[in-house]
C-alpha cells in the first residue's frame, strides 16, 4: 500500500482531529479495548510504546500503574505534538517521552525495555516482519509485547454491518470532520488488507516471540495480541 512510505505526514494532516474521530467512530469502545489490554499486562519499570500517536495508549500503562516510565515512538511529529499536550497536563512529561522515528529502525539497544507495546500501528509498519523482529530485538529476556490491533469480525451479521460501516459511513465522517479526503478511506483499507489472529500470531513467533497468544473483542473488531521474548 503507498500510503505507508509516508505515514508520517498523513497521520500529521489529521493529528488535531484524531482523537475525536477515533472516540466517534468507535463510539468510545477504543477506550474500553486500551484499558482491557493494559490490564493483563504485567507490571514494568521501562516500556517502549511503538506508534505512539497521541500517546492515549503510555497514558494508561502509566495511569494503571503498569508502567513507571514510557518511551514512545512515532514517525508522526504532530500526533505526538499532541500526546505531548495530554502528557504534561497530567504532570507526567517525565515518565512519558518521545522520539521521532521508525518503528523498523529504532535508535535502541539491544534488550533496553521490560515491554513494548503498540496501540494500532503494526498495520500502519510499510515491512511488518521487520517491525517485529524490531519489537523482540529492544525487549529484554523474559519481556512481554502487547499489541492492540484492528480486525474483522468472523459472525456473518456482524461482519456485514462492520463491512457497510467501514466502507460507507466511517470515511465519510472521517472526511467531513477532519477534511482530509484520504485519510479515513486509507484507514478503511489498511484494516480490510491486513492479517488478525493466528495469522498475526504466526508471524509474531516467526520474529522470535513465544507464548504468542490472541484474543478477539467487541465480535472480533479488535483483537489484543500477548507474546513473550
């Protein structure tokens, strides 16, 4: 997909609108899904958040308590523009930092976090297995990865109601309330043309992950991944 060789500036265009479209097309579920996927998360000193964003994903590890400090990274100077405002209102700007970079080049050490973490980005990296084999490379021996990512529904009624949602509805709204005519059909597609479940999980333990586990939510419109180094 083009659109990924410059991810960067397309989630810049839509930056200051994304968090209220992302709340109004989800109908505020995304909240739901972060908090859920936290939780089974195991306690850590330092973990490093790939895709960032607006930093709704660290605000949680950190708001749960199930992490002491949060290193992100995006390739989005603007997103994170934003989570930057949301972090130091909240007095943790120093628990919560930001890089600008790639997730399929970070500039970590080798086994630097105690988890990493990727709130709907994996789908967005423009080589996955490189992404991932990234994850493993920066997260310490016996360090958990958690990725929260969008799916598609298995129940026939459900998959063709998400179907005429994503096809009709949410580009349309995501075009009218961020005016950027391409964003949302973009996100529509990235979600329709990437892999879920066992096949995600496969590719996981490909990159050197193990007990690589899946769990759909809300009829399968997202799923949380869990691995181990």
């Amino acid at each position: 997909m083009d659109e990924k060789k410059n991810i960067g500036s397309l989630f810049d265009r839509i930056a200051r609108s994304y968090d209220h479209i992302n709340h109004l097309l989800s109908l505020h579920t995304d909240r739901l899904w972060r908090h859920r996927a936290v939780s089974r998360l195991s306690a850590a000193d330092s973990v490093l958040d790939v895709a960032i964003g607006t930093g709704d994903l660290a605000i949680e590890l950190v708001r749960s308590r199930k992490a002491q400090k949060v290193q992100g990274i995006d390739l989005s100077e603007q997103m994170m523009a934003v989570a930057a405002q949301k972090v130091a209102a909240r007095g943790w700007s120093d628990r919560i930092r930001f890089d600008l970079g790639s997730a399929l080049d970070m500039p970590y050490a080798d086994n630097s976090f105690d988890a990493v973490t990727c709130g709907f980005g994996v789908r967005n990296f423009s080589d996955l297995d490189k992404g991932l084999k990234e994850m493993f490379r920066v997260l310490r021996k016996d360090g958990e990865v958690l990725i929260l990512e969008f799916s598609y529904p298995e129940q026939r009624i459900v998959r063709r109601l998400y179907d005429f949602y994503f096809s009709r509805m949410m580009p349309f709204i995501g075009k009218t309330v961020s005016r950027d005519k391409t964003a949302y059909s973009y996100f529509r597609n990235s979600v329709k043309g990437f892999i879920w479940g066992e096949t995600l999980c496969d590719r996981l333990r490909q990159a050197g992950f193990k007990n690589v586990t899946f769990t759909p939510m809300t009829f399968g419109i997202c799923t949380m991944y869990k691995g181990v180094k």
